[in-house]
C-alpha cells in the first residue's frame, strides 16, 4: 500500500487568490505550512484569504504548521486559542496572552505544529513527517539525512 500526502506551503508573497483555488484542492492537502521571517510573517497574517484558508484547514482536521515568527498567522486565524504554542522569541509576547506559551523547540496541539526558528527547522520538518506518516517513516528519512540522534 502507497500513502500519499500533500503539503501546502504558504508562499512569503502572496499574490494568488488562495482562498479561490483551494477549494479545488482541499482535500488534497493534509498540512499548511507557514515559513518565517518578521516580515513576511506580518505579511502573511494580515492575509484575509490565508487566514480563511489556515481557518478552514484546521476546522476540517488537517496540520496547521508554522514556524518563527510565521505563528502570528496562526493568532491572526483564532486557531487553537488558549492551546500550546511556540515560536521565535522576537514574537512571544504577542502569543503569550492568548496561548500556552511553551519554550520547547516544536510544540503540538490539537492539529497546531508550531517550531521556534531556524535552528528547529530539522525537528519541525521531521515531526510533520512523523505526524502524517509515522514514526517509521521520520526514522527512515534521518537516516538517510543523517541526522544526530540528539535532534
């Protein structure tokens, strides 16, 4: 038996109508991804379209991910409010109110994925794998990447 999964990577400029396009491929996807950086996670998450689109993904049950600063979309939604959360320190307080906040390099949480930066862009993509595929498959991808088993 194959499995398949599919992962929407939410772009840093977004200049496509997402929220018409992904009802086309909604069940497509089992995770949104949203990238770091301040700006481009401001950006993001004054997105009306992206935070329909990230509402809708985890309404449905499917991996809402984010990493650094690219957390604020996931406030920006109102998703998992008062749940576990992490993200880069430049945006903690922003998050703190309203969530768990949480020091720990990747959190999850009913369906949230949340990393701290780049330094756990290894762990994050990992857990992800884990998440949709299993422990198996996270374990098959290290070894071939070669990854320290202290990650």
């Amino acid at each position: 038996m194959k499995i398949t999964r599919s992962v929407i990577v939410v772009l840093r400029l977004c200049r496509i109508n997402l929220y018409q396009i992904f009802p086309i491929l909604f069940d497509i996807y089992d995770v949104i991804v949203i990238p770091g950086g301040l700006n481009a996670a401001k950006a993001i998450s004054s997105n009306p379209e992206v935070q329909k689109l990230l509402a809708s993904m985890h309404q449905a049950g499917k991996f809402v991910a984010a990493i650094c600063a690219g957390t604020l979309a996931i406030k920006s939604a109102n998703i998992n409010k008062g749940g576990k959360i992490t993200s880069h320190p430049i945006v903690k307080a922003d998050l703190e109110n309203e969530y768990s906040y949480q020091e720990d390099r990747v959190v999850v949480d009913n369906k949230v994925v949340t990393s701290r930066g780049p330094g756990t862009a290894l762990l994050f993509a990992l857990t992800i794998v884990e998440l949709l595929l299993g422990e198996e498959k996270r374990n098959e991808v290290s070894n071939h990447m070669i990854v320290a088993s202290i990650l």
